[in-house]
C-alpha cells in the first residue's frame, strides 16, 4: 500500500488513537479527514494538523453514517482510505450490575454493526480506486476476555471474524487491500478508567500501522499482541 499521497478516512481521529493515526499519517504526506462526535474536540485536533479536515458525526447512529459517507463520496471523491477507530467499552463487573446486555448492544453497535455499514456504504467508492484500503482498528481484547471489560471482547472478536471474511472477499481485488490493527492497553482517555496510564503512547500504535502499511502486512499486532503472531510477521 502507499504509504503517501492518500486521501484517509479516520472515524474517532479527535483524540487517543484515532489523532496518533492522523498525525502520523498527515506528516507522510496525505490528506486527513477526521470524524468524531463532539465538535470542539474536532476543531481541537484540526489545529494539531495540517490541511486536514473535520466531518462530525456519531456513526453508532445510521442516520449519521448515511450523511457522513454521502459526504466523503459527494464532497470528498478522492477518499481512498477509511480507518474504522471509533468504538465503545464499559467497565464494569457482571456481578456489580443488572444491565450487561445493555451496555454490551451499545458496545456491539459501535463496534460491530456500525463498522459493517459505514464500510459497506463506501465499498463501493473504495473499489473504482487504483488502491484502497480499509483498517479496522480491532484489540489485543480479541484474543481473551477480562472480568473488568466483560462484553467488549466479544465485540472485537466479531469484528475480528468480520475482517477476515471481508479481506477473503477482496483477496483477488488487488486494489483494495483489508488491514487490521490490534492495539493492547493504550494509554488514553478512552482507556483511563481500566488503568490506560499504565499503556503504551497511541503515538506506538500510528507507528506499527505505518510499516504494515509499507510492507502489505494486513495483520497488525501491536505491543503485548505480538505474542499471538508467528515470529515472521512480526
């Protein structure tokens, strides 16, 4: 994949993560468009980059997801690159709430349901370029559960199994290449309330996907994921 010259699609690029992305990939030399939820966090992250710009929008919701990929298509044609980050976890112990399968929907919205149809609006879009690619970010959370995140595994694995299907798909499309990144404990705001100080910068995270993205490595471990990957990936 070339790493210059793209057009990137960042969901959740405000903050944590999502911006480490950006900045890394903005100062390569592409075009960044972030999406978030709260505009002030946006505008905020605008001025930590150059020449990018903004689209807001809560993609849980599908109103929000139709509007946002009409504009990438409508406003935006050369988007060549959309880097599913967005998501959504809840701390908690099973035996301390009676409302597990409501924060667990939230979470399997968000990062589930929501990645498919964001993704599948803009397939279509992505498969008439020279080169594309969709990252989703998955989690070191795909390989095993914790009792302080209960439900969230269950939603990276799904996507996890999802990512996969799809890069099968595309396999023999050589234009469109399927990545996924799987970040362990980051420390960021998202991660605060499970001990995210205790995480590697996000700046680690935008780093790895950089040199997957040089050497068409589709699979990519982070940190304490490496351990799950045979020894020539990583």
């Amino acid at each position: 994949m070339k790493t210059t010259g793209n057009t990137i699609f960042i969901s959740g690029g405000s903050a944590g993560i999502g911006l480490a992305i950006a900045k890394k990939l903005n100062a390569e030399g592409n075009k960044i468009i972030i999406n978030g939820r709260n505009e002030e966090r946006l505008q905020n992250a605008l001025q930590q980059l150059n020449n990018a710009v903004a689209i807001q929008g809560d993609l849980s919701v599908e109103a929000d997801r139709v509007r946002v990929a009409e504009n990438l298509k409508n406003n935006h044609p050369e988007v060549n690159v959309i880097i599913n980050n967005a998501g959504a976890a809840f701390a908690y112990l099973l035996n301390e709430t009676q409302n597990a399968h409501e924060k667990a929907a939230i979470e399997m919205n968000t990062n589930y349901f929501s990645v498919i149809h964001f993704t599948e609006l803009l397939l279509p879009h992505l498969v008439q370029k020279k080169e594309a690619a969709v990252i989703n970010i998955s989690s070191i959370a795909v390989f095993g559960s914790h009792k302080m995140l209960p439900t969230y595994g269950a939603t990276k694995a799904a996507l996890h199994s999802y990512t996969l299907a799809l890069r099968q798909t595309y396999e023999e499309q050589h234009n469109v290449q399927i990545y996924e990144v799987y970040p362990p404990l980051v420390n960021t705001d998202f991660s605060a309330e499970i001990g995210g100080a205790n995480g590697i910068p996000p700046s680690e995270v935008a780093d790895e996907l950089f040199l997957a993205l040089e050497k068409n490595q589709f699979d990519v471990p982070v940190g304490d994921s490496k351990q799950f990957f045979a020894k020539d990936l990583v």
